[in-house]
C-alpha cells in the first residue's frame, strides 16, 4: 500500500489552492457567483449593527418621551428604519437562496468530476501501480475521501468566505465609529490565531493518521469477504473479527482525538470574545459617560453587537481551517492518484495505430524485472512464427505469465524489445495493440448484466447470432440459447467454471489475432474442460496462441512447447520431439 504526502510538512493552503483551483476550472461561473452572494450577504448581516445604532440614537434619543411620546418625528424616524430593515432582510434572504443553490451545485458537480477523473485514472494506470496498491486503498480515494473533501468546496468555503468579507466590513465600522474600540477588539485577534496554532498541528497530525487506518480498514474488509470461505473453513471468525477491531479501535483513537482537537476551537474562540466584550463595555461605558469623548448610547450598543458578532466569522474561518485540514490527507491521496505517472502509455501523439496485426511476436533481448532487485526475465529471445500455437510450461515462479503479460503489454520490459510483425509495439498506439490481443486470465472478471452483454464486451458490434455461434462452437448449448440470463455483480451467481467459460467467450467475440491463455482450464472440471478441448482447438487456428499450462495434456497438440526456466528457455520442440529428449518436459509430463 502506497502512502502519498504530498502536502506533508506544510500549511494547509497549498491544499486549498489545488482543490479549490480545480472546483474553479471545472465550474468558474457558478463559483464566482457564489462567492458574490456569499460576499452579499455578509456585507449585508456586517450593516445590521449600524442600523441598530441609528434606530437608538436618532429614533430613541433625540426626543422627550414625557412631552411627546408618539411624536411625529419618532414615528417617521422609526418607519424610516423599518423601511430599510426590510430592504436588508430582501437582499439577504435573496443572496442566500441563491449561494445554498450554487453552493449545492459546485459540490455534486465538483465531486462528480473528481470521482469521473479518479476512475478514470484508475482505468488506464499501469499493472505496476496496481500492484503495489490494494483494493481497499483504490476504494477510498474513490468514496469516502471525496466525501471529505466535498464539505471543504461547497459549505465549509461558505462559511470561510462569510467570515472573511464580514470581518473586514465589521471592523471597517467599527473604526468608522470609534478607533479606539476597533483596536481593543483587533488586539484580541492575535492572541486567539496563536493560541489556536497548536490545535492546528494536533488537527492535520491526527486526520493523516485516521484517514491512513481508514484505508486499511477497507483493505481488510475487502481481504476477508474474499477470504470469507478460508476463514470459516479454518473456524476464523472470531480471529478475523478480531484483527478488524484491533485495527478500528487505532481509527476510533485517532478520529477521536481529531475531532477533540477540532472542537477545541468553539471554546477557546467563546472566550476570548467574551474578553473583547467585556472590554467594550468597560472602556466604552466610560466613554459614554464622558460626554467630550463623542460615544453615545447607540454607538456603545452597536460595538457591543459587533465585539460579539465579530467572534463569530473568526469562528466559522477557524472551523474552515480544521475543515480543510482534517481532508487535508484525503486529498492528498486523491491529488496524488490523479498525478501518478502511467507507465505504460503511447510515449508520444500521433502515433499510427495497428490497422492489420498478422501475428508474429518476437523478443529480441528482453530484460524485465518488476523491481530493481527482482529480475524475472535476464535476456530472453524468443520468435512465435504468426498463426502458430506456443505453450510455456515449467514449475510456479519461473517466468511464464511475466512473459506473457509483457507480449500483451500490461507491462513493458526494462530493456530490450518486443516486436509485432517486425514493429516495436511501443511505436504504435496502445489501445489499437491491445484490440488485437485476447488474454484469458486464470481468475476470470465478470460483470454485472446479462450474458450476452459479459460477452459481447470487447466487440459492441457483435450480433447474439454471432456469440451463439461461438458458444455452439464451444459446446455451450444450454448459455447459447440463454443470452439474456442475469448475471450478479461479480458474477455471485455463476461457478467458477461458468465464469472462465464467459471470459473465453469474450475474448474470442472480438477475434484477436494474438491468443494468449494464462491457465485458462485450470478452473474446468475433466469433463467441462475435455468439452471445450475441440473448441480451443478450432478457435485457436489462424492466429498466434500463446497458452500457459500445468495440466500438460490441454498442450500436447501445440506447435511448440517451451519449458520455462528461470526467465530462460530450457527446452523448445514439440510434444514428441521434447519427450524424446528425455529432459524437463519428460519429467514434467510424466509428473
């Protein structure tokens, strides 16, 4: 399993920059408006107080209620101030039914586009990444670590934008009003991003880590449904119940103190403002009574609105802060997948593409290892002549499927080269190379869907009359005339017989001029597999077959038959040629 940091050791804005960069090229427009509306509303909310400032001074002060206490000029004054609370309410009611609209709109279509990219990648990147990195770690990045990060592109920017126009147009009045008191509360501001920074540490220490055990949660849970049969037959279920608890028990301890950490923030926030609005009241109220000093009532109750009022997009900052950092690590691993290199890849555009493939595969000093330490293939030079059949045999281990895995070029080989028809491979496009090459894997893949569907895969073009005709060919009577037969996700209702028999189908449904078997009737019982034998046979004709076998009586009508040993050819001949040596391949066979 791959761990990828790439943000590890910084601050949380270069997260932010990357993720909300891309939400702005996927959905500029929609972005722009909504930071407007956002920006509305708090310019909008940040006015309130000087409204009530105004009501108090010019409505409630400037006359005598004991001579006139429904006076004209408190009666206009007082719809004056009505007028325009309702035009605030207006706009901002507006404003915000507009950015709970687009906020909604940026985060699915945001997510979509990363989930759309994520699997996308995970589609065309190479057999070597996906064998370092499990299943349960792809899962992840893919569901719950675009959940994280959706709360940081849509809600969470909400609120921090929020918070940054309304502090700034807070404090625009409150200096407007009076400096003195702007700056007692300014001061306070400090002390809170100091006081918070170790929070912060805490918060992204502890997310990584969580987010790291949530992968391998999965992992495990991926692990032992697969594993469900050898776990129940060894009486395991508690052992694998087990291993699962030890290991949610280390996620419950660190999403734990994450979200401890987190939540640390409303406090220590109340606080201080509560220290700011302490300070308004007293040096403000001191001010008041002193006539010279221009405070007046209205003035002294706005500021006290205000040092509370300002605490509170400080707040919603600080909680975008924690926010972003705790999906700070899952986007991490979700940046980092959409990075990663493809190994495998045309090298360069406009490469010309595999129009008509005759089926001669040559390696001329192949090298391949699938790390530095690991050499598999030396120096292999092998010639498979078009429209011939050739099988690789020899112990587990020895090379057989690396090879064939490098003729279809899931991987390439370290040096050397693989040329088809007398062209490397790798100058022409990958996807036209691959349309030629059928592979039938030793676990077969089924899809969810009918037969006919699973079949017809490769080819869309294909007719049903054409695959009956392949599964009659096959001697698969009873799935020919049944192509609409559901078929559950992973094909759950199927033998494993059943699904190697639907991965042939497939292949040969879209005619492969290069054949390359991997233990395909190792899953076969006798008498399925001696059905299919005559089938092989015909299908195999006029095209390059390359079969990997242990059972060597599925072989013995190949042209060649080459024993494998160590990356090396050992032995090369036909059946009888080979047993007349009296080598390996006797040995083997009469094994």
């Amino acid at each position: 399993m791959q761990e990828h940091n790439e943000f590890k050791n910084k601050s949380v804005f270069p997260f932010l920059k990357r993720l909300l960069g891309y939400a702005f090229q996927k959905e500029r427009k929609s972005m722009f408006l909504m930071l407007y509306a956002i920006g509305m509303v708090a310019i909008v909310e940040s006015y309130f107080p000087s409204l009530f400032k105004g009501f108090i001074d010019e409505c409630a002060s400037q006359i005598s209620f004991k001579e006139n206490p429904m006076g004209y000029f408190q009666y206009e004054c007082v719809q004056n101030h009505i007028a325009k609370l309702i035009i605030l309410i207006t706009l901002m009611t507006s404003h915000v039914m507009l950015f709970i609209y687009l906020a909604g709109k940026v985060g699915e279509k945001t997510i979509f586009n990363l989930r759309k990219d994520l699997f996308y990648k995970m589609q065309h990147m190479s057999f070597d990444f996906l064998d370092r990195n499990s299943a349960g770690w792809l899962l992840t990045r893919i569901s719950s670590d675009t959940d994280r990060v959706m709360e940081v592109i849509s809600w969470g920017l909400i609120g921090a934008g929020w918070g940054v126009v309304m502090i700034f147009f807070c404090f625009g009045y409150m200096f407007y009003f009076n400096w003195i008191l702007a700056l007692l509360v300014l001061l306070t501001i400090p002390i809170l991003l100091i006081g918070t920074a170790f929070l912060r540490i805490k918060i992204m220490n502890f997310s990584r880590k969580s987010r790291k055990i949530n992968s391998e949660m999965i992992g495990l849970v991926n692990e032992h449904i697969y594993g469900i049969e050898v776990n129940k037959l060894l009486g395991n279920e508690y052992k694998s119940s087990e291993i699962y608890n030890q290991k949610a028990l280390q996620y419950k301890k660190a999403s734990y103190k994450s979200s401890f950490f987190s939540i640390a923030y409303f406090p220590i926030t109340v606080g201080l403002g509560s220290i700011a609005t302490f300070m308004v009241l007293n040096v403000g109220g001191n001010m008041a009574i002193d006539s010279e000093m221009g405070m007046t009532i209205g003035m002294l109750a706005s500021f006290f609105v205000y040092s509370t009022l300002i605490f509170e997009p400080i707040l919603d900052i600080t909680n975008y802060y924690s926010l972003a950092q705790n999906a700070m690590s899952a986007g991490e691993r979700i940046f980092s997948l959409i990075d990663q290199p493809i190994s495998v890849k045309d090298y360069k555009n406009n490469l010309s593409d595999f129009t008509s493939i005759k089926g001669q595969v040559e390696l001329k000093n192949v090298q391949f290892g699938y790390n530095k330490n690991q050499i598999i293939i030396p120096n292999l030079n092998l010639t498979i002549k078009e429209g011939t059949s050739v099988a690789l045999v020899g112990p587990t281990g020895e090379g057989k499927t690396t090879i064939s895995s490098l003729i279809a070029r899931f991987y390439e080989p370290t040096s050397g080269e693989i040329l088809i028809d007398g062209i490397d491979y790798r100058e022409r496009t990958l996807e036209s190379y691959r349309k030629n090459v059928g592979f039938v894997m030793q676990t077969p893949n089924i899809f969810s869907g009918t037969l006919f569907e699973n079949i017809q895969f490769g080819n869309p073009e294909i007719s049903k009359e054409k695959v009956q005709q392949i599964l009659l060919k096959m001697g698969l009577i009873e799935m020919a005339e049944n192509l609409n037969m559901r078929i559950e996700s992973d094909g759950s209702n199927m033998s494993m017989g059943q699904k190697q028999l639907i991965a042939m189908a497939r292949v040969f449904a879209y005619n492969p001029k290069i054949l390359i078997l991997d233990e395909a009737t190792s899953n076969l019982d006798i008498e399925t597999e001696i059905k299919i034998q005559k089938a092989i046979q015909e299908l195999i004709k006029n095209r390059t077959s390359i079969i990997i076998a242990h059972r060597l009586s599925t072989i013995v009508h190949c042209n060649r038959i080459l024993v494998i040993d160590k990356g090396n050819i050992l032995e090369d001949g036909n059946h009888q040629e080979l047993l007349e040596k009296n080598g390996a391949y006797s040995v083997l066979y009469q094994m």
